[in-house]
C-alpha cells in the first residue's frame, strides 16, 4: 500500500508542468486554495477572472493528484502552493498527465474499471474542456509541444498492443499505433517530430514519426524492459499570455 502510494504520489504530482515561465497579462489569482471549480465559476460571474496571474514572469508547477484536482505550486517561492481545483468526480487512479504551452492545455489520463479516460483542462481558467474514455485503457500518455496530438498508450496491464493517437483539441481518435503488446510510458521530443514508446512486454523502445504515425525504428535491447522512464527537459516551456 505505502509502495502503491509512493509510486501515486511521485507519478502522479511530478511531470509536468507546464512548468512555465508565464506572464498572463490582465489577470489575477483566482479560486484560492481549496476551492473547487465551480465556486471558481462563481467568481467569474462576479467579474473576478480566474486562473493565475501576475504582473511578472513566473515559474509554475502543477500537479495532478488521485481524486483529479490539480495544485499549483509556485516554483519561486519555495514550491509554495498557490490554489487547487477540481476537475471531475469518479478520478482514483492518475496514469500521467502532460500539457503543452503553446495552448495553455493540460491533460490528465486516468483509469476506471471499465475504461480509461483522458481530461483536458485550460489551465487559463481551470475548466475541463472535455473528459472522453478510450478502450481498453489509458497510460502515461504525452502530447506534441504545439499541443495538436496526444499520443495514449493502451496501459501496461492488457495485451492490447497499441498506441491511441488522438485530436488535443477535442480528444477524438484519429489513429492507432501498432507497437509491442502492454505499452506503459510515452515520452515527445521537443522538437515534436518523435514520440518514444516503452511497454511491459519488449526490451526497445519505439520510435514513432510523429508525421506519418509510423515506427521508424526500434532504441535497444536493454536489459529487461525499456521503462518505466522519465525524460528530463532541459529548457522550460514558455507559456504565452492568451490573448482575447
């Protein structure tokens, strides 16, 4: 249970952010700690915007936690967390989550007994804007850094041996990847022209164009399977102030 926890709380929290230099011009905090979206909601109809805001450039973490909230955390003040906010109820496993700056998008994979869904929240105003399941199953997923594509691995406990290739902007399926059977962990290059693949069943890692939805070529054999793996980016995502 303490193992299962750790492993929730490490994969769950650390990846992403949108870890971002951002400067969204005009605007305030918004929900404060605690407060779900839709008392956020209630806020914006009082005129008060939500989101987070400063006049400066700052650095923020976000985190995505099992019951689906997300906490900001402000990597200049010591990590200190700045509000949280909910997303939908029935969350209780977290797979992965990724955002892309370009768009100010964050997505969350998550699992249920009989599906796996994927949530995609503008991190502008923290309102979900679509929750969609995919069969079998969803895993560490990742998305392209303009933020057209994710790319949804079919979860490391079925056989499926697939890669669910789907629109970032309406979560709706465009292809599917042949790879090895239990795929578990995605990963984009920066450049966005690669997606690399690891599953529970091979000792490569896949390397898909991101152009032509193929593999162009296999990393390996290591010794065992390629994951589970983390990619550290050396350079933190920009993110641009919407504009209205």
């Amino acid at each position: 249970m303490k193992q299962r926890w750790i492993r929730g709380l490490l994969l769950v929290c650390a990846l992403l952010a949108c870890a971002a230099w951002a400067a969204y011009t005009g605007r305030h905090r918004g929900a404060g700690r605690g407060e779900t979206m839709s008392s956020g909601a209630a806020q914006a109809e009082k005129g008060l915007p939500r989101g987070i805001g400063h006049g400066g450039a700052r650095r923020y973490l976000y985190a995505a936690f099992n019951d689906g909230s997300i906490h900001v955390y402000d990597i200049d003040d010591g990590h200190r967390e700045l509000h949280s906010f909910r997303t939908v109820g029935g969350v209780t496993d977290v797979r992965g989550v990724c955002a892309s700056a370009v768009t100010g998008k964050f997505y969350m994979a998550h699992q249920t007994p009989t599906a796996g869904s994927v949530i995609a929240v503008d991190l502008y105003s923290n309102t979900v804007l679509w929750n969609k399941p995919y069969q079998p199953n969803v895993d560490r997923l990742s998305c392209t850094p303009d933020g057209r594509k994710l790319y949804i691995p079919c979860h490391e406990a079925f056989p499926d041996a697939c890669v669910i290739v789907a629109d970032a902007a309406t979560g709706d399926e465009v292809t599917r990847i042949h790879v090895s059977p239990r795929p578990h962990d995605s990963l984009n290059s920066l450049s966005g022209d690669r997606v690399y693949i690891e599953t529970k069943s091979s000792e490569y890692i896949a390397v898909i164009e991101t152009s032509t939805e193929t593999i162009l070529k296999q990393i390996g054999p290591f010794a065992g399977i390629g994951g589970p793996y983390r990619g550290f980016l050396p350079k933190l995502f920009r993110l641009q102030p919407k504009r209205a």
